[in-house]
C-alpha cells in the first residue's frame, strides 16, 4: 500500500473506532433503535455495547497502528473485526433464539 492510501485508511479506522467507542459509552445512537421484543431488549443493548466498545478499541487501535506505518496491522485489525462480528452473530442467535 502507499503512504497516503494508508494514512487515508487509518484515519477513516480511527474515525469509525472512536464513532463506535462513543456510541458504546453513550449508549445512544442510530444503532440502537431496532425493535426487538421487550424481554431481551435490555440484554441485546448490553450486549450490543459490548461489542461496539470491543470493535472501536481495535478499529482505533488498528487506525493508530496503521498511521504510524504498522503496515501488517491493517491485515491483521481487519481479520479480527470480521472475526468479531462472526462471533457475535452466533453469539446473538444462540442467546435469543426464542425471540427471533
């Protein structure tokens, strides 16, 4: 990759980490307004939060990595997100399944 692409692409990472930290602190935002059946909506929020505080650490720590010239961070940051996101699908499904 060359040097602006990638400082390009790390502060777009560092922007979407801390847009998903500040939602995950804040725990208000778009993100948060799917309907789901009352019995599990206060545990699919938490749980929701937890995941976006965990994704926003790495997109931001990957951002930081990448703009000081950690080329393989980039690689390796994005390979765990998709691997998160995987994770907590199943994770979600598993756990409300009888919502759902």
């Amino acid at each position: 990759m060359g040097g602006s692409y990638n400082q390009m692409i790390a502060i777009v990472m560092m922007f979407v980490g801390a847009l998903f930290l500040y939602f995950s602190i804040t725990g208000d935002g778009k993100v948060y307004e799917k309907e789901y059946p009352k019995a599990m909506k206060e545990d699919a929020k938490k749980m929701l939060r937890v995941f976006l505080l965990v994704i926003g650490i790495i997109a931001l720590g990957t951002g930081l990595l990448v703009f000081f010239n950690y080329e393989s961070a980039y690689w390796l940051g994005l390979v765990i997100i998709i691997i998160s996101i995987i994770v907590y699908y199943f994770i979600f499904r598993s756990r409300f399944k009888k919502y759902l």
